[in-house]
C-alpha cells in the first residue's frame, strides 16, 4: 500500500448492492470481503465571499487501522492557497485554504481510501495488540462536553453494577445508551453531544455525535479508554440496512460519529449504539421497537463490528481550525469556512455550497 501523497497546488481546478427484498435482514455474521477501495471528492464554493476567506476540510485518517487505509490526498484552491496539517494523536488531517477579498472561493479535495469491515471476535482469548500507555490515558480524558465525573461517573457506575472484566463494563454501557437514548431527527447536523446536559435534563434524545459521545463519556468515567470516529458513510449497506448507509453517489450529508472503547482482554473494539437507535426510528416502516428482530439484530452487530461502508476522518474534538479567529469546532467532520462576516454555517449545504460525492474504484 502506498504512503500518502498529498499534492499541493492552488489558482487551479485541476455500485452499492441492490436490495431486493422488502425488508432488510442481517446476516448473523458479517458477509466475507476483502478490501474495497474509494474515491471521495469534496468540492467547497463559497458563494457570498466578504473580505479575505478562510476554508477547512477534514482528510482521512492520517494512519492505517484495521479497517481502513488512507491511499492519497490532492486537493486544489482555485484562487487562494492551501496547505495540509496534522495532529498525529488524533489521526487528524486539515486541509486550509484562504482567498483573497477580490477571489471567488472554490476548494475541492480528492481522497482515495481502502476500507475492510471492522470485526472483533469478543469470544476469542487471543491476546490485545500492544499500545502505548501515552496514547490509552490521552483517550481517558474529559473535554468540554464529555465530562467524566460527577452526574457522567454515577450514571456509568450505575450502569456497571456487577460487570467485573473490561468486556462485561463496556457491554454494560452499551445496553444502557441503547435503552435510554433515543434519536431525534429535529436535531441539526448530528448534534452537540454535551452528555452532562443530556443526563441532568434528562433529555437524553439526539444523534450520532450526542449518543455516541454519551457512551464515550460513560466508559471514560469507569476507566475505559474510548474514542470518537468522525466519519462519512459513503456506500450502501450490503447488509440490507438503508438507514445505515447512503443511496447514490452522493454523501453530502452522509456524516456520521462511531466509537472504539479499548478492552485489556481485547484491545481497540468498534461499537455504534447511536446507530441502532438510527435503526429503531428509521428503517421502514420505521419507529420499530427495540425487541423488533431487524432492531436486535442490529443491536447485537454494532458490538464489536462496523461495516465499512463508512470512512473514518479523526478522533479530534474541539478542534482549533488553523487562522481561524473563531472558538474550536466541538468535531470536524462537516466542511468550515469563515468570511470577515464570521462562520458559515456548516450544516445549510444549500447556501454554503458543497458536495460530496464518491466512486468505488475496486
């Protein structure tokens, strides 16, 4: 596999499967594939440009993993000048371009990335790969809206009560987001995820960013490393899933929010209890039960699995954009641009114009 190759240059522009049946039903294991590669383009235009403009843009994961391989970045801006950053202990990669006040700002950022489907066998007694005590207490501590004490620490307390190993204590937390959150469509982008609000409100409605960061708060508080994954779906589900995956070639609002928890008896494990939630509402007829047998069966997967029709940017949160004059972004998933008007709102594609749009190259 090819290291990354990222091309810098500015002033220029240089098949999911078909489902067939009524419902969706999931395999009790994960279909057998190897990896698939992608090419995913990101094209910014700001159309109401004031004074000199700024624009970022989240890159793939800056390191291999088991499920994913970031190929290559290039990325040019059409009248200004942009260069790439990166924050190795968050796997995050930046793209900044700024314009004049007289340019008509267009970025566009082309990624090709190589995705496995994720699985880690929670039955096995195989020994955790190592990994550094550096990098395990980085992903035990607090930020702005995931603390891990007081109402955060008593919920997951509470929520452990007689789990004994790692697995038992993440399993435990799991359950519980699944049964006590529920996802709100109301909610722009995929939330804030400002989980002490959420518990002393007891509001406990939202979406990826606000369920998932629930669940990372819960596990830090107990001792489990857990991470954010801020990603983009960028494929069908071919596990007959439509609300988990995008229907065309484009994923302009495909952004989604995953978690990995470390288990000493394991090592780095994937889960996803907002997206079973996502399930319950959203898969037709929709508003399904827990009990529902596409519902557990979902449930049951996004323990310790992923499917890979998803591309992971970063583990970042509360990211500082580099020349930005305005506070940290809570996650850096969605395109940011900054006007001396202040920021565009990211989550209004239709003003602040951007597209997404991706190609399965094998």
């Amino acid at each position: 596999m090819n290291r990354r190759n990222f091309l810098r240059a500015n002033g220029s522009i240089c098949a999911g499967w078909a489902l067939t049946k009524a419902l969706p039903v999931l395999a009790d294991t994960p279909p057998a594939c190897g990896w698939r590669t992608f090419e995913v383009v990101t094209r910014v235009e700001l159309l109401k440009p004031d004074g000199v403009s700024h624009i970022w843009l989240p890159a793939p994961l800056i390191r291999d993993t088991p499920y994913q391989k970031t190929i290559s970045d290039r990325f040019t801006a059409e009248g200004g000048t942009a260069r790439l950053s990166e924050d190795k202990q968050n796997a995050l990669g930046i793209v900044s371009a700024t314009y004049a006040a007289n340019a008509k700002p267009v970025l566009t950022l082309t990624s090709r990335v190589s995705l496995k489907n994720y699985v880690v066998d929670l039955s096995s007694r195989g020994t955790a790969p190592p990994v550094s005590r550096t990098e395990l207490d980085y992903f035990l501590q607090p930020s702005r809206y995931v603390p891990t004490d007081g109402i955060v620490k008593a919920t997951a307390l509470k929520a452990t009560a007689g789990a004994t190993t790692d697995t038992e204590k993440a399993r435990a937390i799991y359950e519980w987001v699944v049964e006590n959150t529920f996802r709100d469509p109301k909610v722009r982008g995929c939330g804030r995820g400002d989980i002490r609000f959420m518990l002393e409100s007891g509001d406990m409605g939202g979406k990826c960013a606000d369920l998932n960061a629930l669940y990372v708060g819960l596990a830090r508080s107990v001792g489990l490393p857990a991470r954010h994954v801020y990603g983009l779906r960028i494929a069908k589900s071919e596990l007959g899933y439509k609300s988990l995956g995008v229907a065309t070639d484009k994923a302009t609002k495909g952004q989604h929010c995953r978690v990995e928890v470390y288990l000493r008896e394991r090592g780095w494990v994937p889960v996803d209890p907002a997206d079973v939630r996502k399930v319950a509402l959203e898969e037709p007829p929709g508003n399904r039960p827990l009990t529902d047998q596409i519902v557990s069966r979902a449930r049951d997967y996004l323990f310790g699995s992923w499917e890979m029709n998803w591309m992971a940017y970063n583990y970042a949160h509360d990211v500082e954009l580099p020349g930005s004059d305005n506070k940290p972004v809570v996650y850096f998933m969605y395109p940011q641009a900054e006007t001396s008007e202040g920021c565009v709102d990211p989550f209004d594609p239709d003003n602040f114009k951007y597209e997404i749009t991706v190609r399965e190259m094998s």
